[in-house]
C-alpha cells in the first residue's frame, strides 16, 4: 500500500514545540520508525507551513497515493481551501491530531477537513499516525 503523511504548519518543530502536549520526538525520527514498522508499505512524507502548498500536495496525491494522512495543523480550523481539496479528489483521508483537540481551546473544535475526511484520529500523541496507517491497511 502506497499511502503519504500530509504535516501543516508548526508539526516542523515536534520535539520542540510544547513537549507537554506533542512530545519530544521529531517528526523526522518518528517516521523512521513508521518506515521501519510498516516495511511492506511504500510511506512518503510531506511537510509545510504554507497552506496552498498543502493543496497542491493533496491534488498531486490523488490517483498516485492509496491514502491520505493528513494532520492539517491549525489549518484544520481555518482552511475551507484545504478541505475543498480533500472534497475534490478521490483518495480517501483521515483527519490526524497528536492532541485531542476537543480538550483544547473552543476554536480547535471545528474542523473544515472532517466533514470529506474518511475518518478522524485524535489525542493517542504520535501513536495517532499508527492507526491512520492501520486502517487503512486493514480495509
């Protein structure tokens, strides 16, 4: 299965960024794991602070990918843009979150991806990316 992780803005500095709620691994070290975990799969991985960047990457996805994993960042709760792509395309995409976004500020609690999204993961921390790669390979 050819599927590809989609990271917004700020998911650049895991490891860093608010330890307390996201951890203090990479993202770059986590998805060596994630390769070396799920070897029979081809895992790709794109990464931007830019939100028409993030489009761009979920257009060129489609028809090349058998998935989508997306963690639009704060995007989430502010890009009709992005989720008109998700809308647009026929891969299919769970909605990720490291946090449990709905433990978080009111403004975390809208989503413009979940609606179009195949499903959402939220609050297991990195382990979330696990079970996007999980569900789809046990479709």
């Amino acid at each position: 299965m050819k599927l590809i992780i989609i990271n917004g803005p700020n998911l650049n500095l895991l490891g860093k960024r608010q330890p307390d709620i996201y951890g203090n691994q990479s993202f770059t070290e986590f998805f060596t794991t994630l390769q070396f975990r799920f070897k029979n799969s081809e895992l790709a991985y794109f990464q931007s602070n830019i939100e028409g960047e993030i489009i761009t990457k979920i257009q060129e996805a489609d028809q090349e990918y058998d998935g989508i994993i997306l963690n639009a960042g704060a995007y989430t709760h502010t890009s009709i843009g992005i989720g008109d792509a998700i809308k647009a395309i026929s891969t299919e995409v769970i909605e990720v979150h490291i946090s449990n976004t709905f433990g978080r500020e009111e403004f975390r609690h809208q989503s413009y991806i979940s609606p179009n999204a195949k499903g959402v993961i939220l609050g297991f921390g990195l382990q979330s990316y696990v079970l996007a790669i999980q569900s789809f390979l046990n479709q």
